[in-house]
C-alpha cells in the first residue's frame, strides 16, 4: 500500500469517527490527489479552524480557485459549518477532510469527475 492510500484509509476512519458519515471513496481519493504534495508535510497537511489567515487561503485557493464558486456564495458560513462538523475541539483536521467536506457541501463533486 502507498503512503497516498495509506493517507486516504486514515482520512476515511476520520470521517467515519469524527463525523459518523461514510466517506464516497472515489471523491475522497480525487480530493487527497488534489490536494497534491500537501498531505504529506505535518503542517500543510492539516488545516487550523482558528487561523484566519489559513481559512482565507481555503477560502481562495480552493473554494474559489478549484470548485469556481464566487465570493457571492456564502463561503465563510461554508466553512464555518465544515469545521463545527468536523469538532471544533479536534485541532487535527486534514486539508483533504476538510476540502472533500467542502466540495460535498457545495454539491461540486463534479469538479473532480473531469
């Protein structure tokens, strides 16, 4: 098993624990994959709920950048809501949990079917 499937097994017992949702394995492979490099550095690889300046770089470079939703949306009471899903008290919340949360929030999972 790679370190990539190794990851996306671990990011589904996240979801599966913290969230009580069976992760779409397809998408959540396509998310981790985007995620690119990322998901391997200890800090990159998760994303801080208290951190405006990380939670601006969610907002612009993935919900805006990647899914193409505009600064209309409610973006930040999008994020907001992912993250109180995910357990405000959990301080390791992956990028790629965070990023499949939002893209199934969004309803673009189209996005990653290109």
């Amino acid at each position: 098993m790679s370190k990539r499937d190794e990851l996306i097994t671990k990011y589904a017992a996240d979801i599966k624990e913290k969230i009580g949702e069976t992760a779409d394995l397809d998408l959540l492979t396509k998310v981790t994959i985007g995620c690119g490099p990322a998901i391997y550095g200890k800090d990159a690889s998760t994303v801080s709920g208290s951190s405006e300046k990380e939670l601006e770089t969610v907002k612009n470079n993935f919900l805006i950048k990647k899914l193409g939703l505009s600064a209309s949306d409610d973006l930040d009471g999008a994020i907001e809501s992912v993250m109180t899903k995910y357990g405000k008290s959990n301080r390791s919340k992956y990028r790629a949990v965070v990023y499949y949360l939002l893209t199934k929030h969004f309803k673009k999972e189209a996005v990653y079917n290109k």
